[in-house]
C-alpha cells in the first residue's frame, strides 16, 4: 500500500506538470507566440491525460492499482527526453561542439528507439494482459491511446531522424 500511494503521488505529479505545460501553451498562443513544438506537446499531454486519469481514481482503487502498474512502466520512456533536454541545453550553451552534439544525437535516437519504440509495444501487451482487471471500456480507451502514443512515437522518431540526417549532411 505505501508504495502504491507512491505511485499515485507520481501520477499526479506527472499529471500536474502536464496541466502546467497546457496552460504555458495556451497562455503562449493567446499572446501571439507560439512554444515550440506545441502541436505535438498537446498531442502527448491528451494521451498523458486519459492514461492517467484511471490511475489517480478513488472510486475504483483496484483499477487504478492495475493502470499504475503498467502506466509506471510506460514512464521509463521519458529517459529519452532527459537525452533530448541535454542535446538542446549543449547546442544552446555551446557545449562541447559537434563531437557531443552528434554523440547526443545518437544517444537520444538509441534511447528513443529503446524506451518507446520497443518499450511502448511491451506495454500495450501489459495493458492487453490486464483484461480481466479493468473494465472493458477502459481497456479499449487504453488499448486504443497507446496505439496513439505509438504512432506520435514513430512521427517523433522521423522527426529526429530527419533533423539529424540534416545535421549530418553540413
């Protein structure tokens, strides 16, 4: 139980700071500028939110200890953007020059390749695998958003693959 109530701490932390990064967004727009990569940060915190939300339910404590356990997991995950926020505050502090920025470049697309192209389709299995612990809407609903998380992570993957071969090429 403690470690759960840990885990929902985590959540809604996660959760939180989401929200945050939605207000930013919005503020931002309403005052003429635009964050960068906004679309897709929406993108990802809409997904973020609908997976969470059975996490952090009171009223259904065995469901939201079923969707903790794979949801935890999923958050490895965001060690690919510890990789990305290095390689954007090196570039930005001119830091190390290309020899790290290609070094960075290339951890962050092992990473990536690691924690959600193969890490987010070992979840979806945990999710299928917890069937018969969640209700059956919910289950499609997650089934179905981490199919969306795949997908944003494969545009994401291109992205970085196409920026980087840009790089490459100077």
């Amino acid at each position: 139980p403690a470690e759960d109530a840990l885990a929902r701490r985590f959540v809604l932390a996660s959760t939180s700071y989401f929200a945050l990064d939605v207000a930013h967004i919005f503020a931002s727009l309403v005052s003429g500028r635009a964050p960068h990569q906004w679309r897709g940060r929406l993108a990802h915190h809409a997904i973020q939110f609908v997976a969470n939300a059975p996490a952090l339910a009171r009223d259904a404590p065995r469901v939201a200890a079923v969707v903790r356990r794979y949801l935890l997991l999923a958050y490895i995950a965001e060690a690919s953007t510890v990789v990305l926020r290095l390689r954007s505050l090196a570039k930005a502090g001119g830091i190390g020059g290309e020899g790290l920025q290609r070094a960075l470049g290339k951890a962050l697309l092992v990473s990536f390749v690691l924690t959600r192209l193969i890490g987010f389709p070992l979840q979806t299995l945990n999710i299928w695998r917890a069937e018969h612990a969640l209700p059956r809407g919910l289950w499609r609903l997650h089934l179905a958003f981490a199919g969306a998380g795949i997908l944003l992570s494969s545009g994401w993957f291109a992205m970085l693959l196409r920026k980087g071969g840009a790089q490459q090429k100077r």
